[in-house]
C-alpha cells in the first residue's frame, strides 16, 4: 500500500510494567504485546536479541516510568548489544536520572528529556546523542481536551503554559550545548479538529518558538532525522543515488515555518502521490517537473 516509510522497533525493552504505574487484570495483556521486561544485564542483552529475531529495525527503551529507572549497566549493555549488530537505540526517558543515564550509555536518542540540564546537555553533545524534542504548542494540548468554556480554556493556557515555557527553554539549553536536533512529535493523542499526521507537524512550530531557525528546524525534520534512524545514505536530501521522497509547498518556509503544515505536492521514491500546486496560467514561466527513475 502506499504510505510512509516506516522504521519500526518491536516490543520496547523497559522496567517492569513498561509504562504503566499499576498492574491490573485490565493492561496485563497491553503490557505483554507492549513491552518486554528487562531485570538485570543478561536480560537486557536477552531482549534485545529478541526483539531483533522479531524483526526490528531499532531498539526503543523505555529507561524510566514511575517509579522504576533502568540501570547504566543494563543501558549499557542494551546498546552494546544493539549497535554490535548496527541497530539504533531510541530512548524514552523523562526524569533526571533517566537523562543522565541515557547519556552516559551513549544511546543514539534521548525522546522528551524535560529535565535536561546544562551538564547533561553538554555530555550528549560529546556522546553524539541526538535529543528528540517532542514539544507541541498549547493550544494542540487543548484541542485534546475537548470543547473548552472561557474559563476552562483560561485555565488550560495557565496550566500547560509553564511547561510549554520549560520545554522551550530546555531546548534552547540543548541547543546552545551543541546537542544535535531530531524532529519527533510523539503524537498520541486524537485531536478532533486535526488528523494525526497534521497534529504532528505542529511541533515545528514549538521548535521554532523555542529559538530554533527555521533552517534548522527544516535539517532536524530531514537531514538530522534521516541520520538518527540510519538511513542518511538513501534520504534527507536531494543527492543522486537516494531515494527521490519530495515535498513542495507554495510558500517560503524560511520565512514561515508553518508553511510545512501545507504541503502541496508529495513525491515517494520518484512516484507523485499528491500534487494540489496550482496549474501554471498561460504566458507565465513554468517549472518542469520530471519523472524521477
């Protein structure tokens, strides 16, 4: 079927539990098909062979859920196994201690990293970890909340307001330590007034409220993103010898980077999917667009 390309891990190695704080008749069977458990250094070299037999691409842990945090030792071991066999390692991980011990085992992404601090920003700079900031604006946090009176939305801004403030600054932290920018969205949620895929392009903007330029913004979302996931010799630029995966739209992002939102054109491996670009009026010059072997 038509669609993106898609680098998928298997179940995600994590604590036990995976992401969910209490065990109930009702997640048990969520958390098998989820998560695969890690106890120990042998385990954690376990899952990942396993989760490899199962045919992923990469390796995602789960380093931290309340209120258990994986070990550097087993971190460590997860990427030793992984990278020994060319697999990335993509890992959650929220509070300062999951942070630290993520960058300490030189895993290849850090997802959300809120609690980043200057001295962690600096050791994934010299670790080469990307930091995969999954930050949306506040008003798509409010679209999920459903129909909002004057007063419950006043009091949503407030609310959500300060952490959008914290997560601005922990990127800009990143930024100024050198750490290298991947564009994630970790949209999970149904907006009613967005699909999925327009809900995760808003993180462009937030990435850009954050004082990042747009023209790094755009390298994050391609160039950036197609090394983590280690495929930069086949996308994130137009080279010969990659795969022709196009997008157009009519305006200039690097003046307005929510002009991203409005693609207008989609070519996947030489092959036009959509094309909604104005026909050219008679007498105006004309762009050629050629198939693409």
């Amino acid at each position: 079927m038509t669609g993106p390309r898609i680098v998928a891990c298997a179940r995600a190695l994590s604590p036990p539990g995976g992401q969910f704080p209490e065990l109930s008749p009702e997640v048990q069977n969520i958390i098998a098909q989820e998560y695969m458990p890690v106890s120990g250094i042998e385990e954690a070299r376990k899952a990942v062979r396993q989760a490899l037999y199962d045919g992923a691409d990469c390796i995602k842990v789960i380093v931290d859920h309340r209120p258990l945090t994986l070990s550097l030792e087993e971190l460590k071991a997860i990427v030793g196994e992984a990278h020994r066999a060319g697999k990335k390692v993509a890992a959650h991980a929220i509070g300062n201690l999951a942070v630290s011990t993520a960058a300490q085992a030189e895993v290849d992404s850090i997802e959300h990293a809120y609690a980043l601090t200057d001295e962690q920003a600096m050791l994934m700079a010299k670790n080469k970890v990307f930091l995969v900031p999954t930050d949306i604006p506040v008003d798509v946090r409010l679209m999920g909340s459903g129909p909002l009176t004057p007063e419950e939305r006043k009091r949503g801004e407030t609310n959500y307001g300060w952490f959008t403030l914290h997560c601005r600054q922990r990127l800009a932290r990143a930024i100024k330590a050198g750490v290298r920018i991947a564009a994630g969205s970790d949209m999970y949620g149904d907006l009613p007034e967005l699909t999925r895929g327009q809900a995760s392009l808003r993180m462009l903007s937030a990435y850009a409220e954050a004082g990042m330029t747009h023209l790094d913004i755009i390298r994050a979302a391609t160039l950036n993103a197609a090394e983590l996931v280690g495929l930069k010799d086949d996308l994130g630029s137009l080279e010969a010898g990659k795969f022709a995966d196009v997008i157009a739209v009519t305006g200039d992002p690097l003046k307005d980077i929510a002009e991203l939102q409005r693609v207008r054109f989609v070519m996947k491996g030489g092959v036009v999917v959509r094309d909604d670009l104005p026909a050219a009026k008679p007498g105006k010059s004309t762009t050629t667009r050629a198939k693409v072997p």
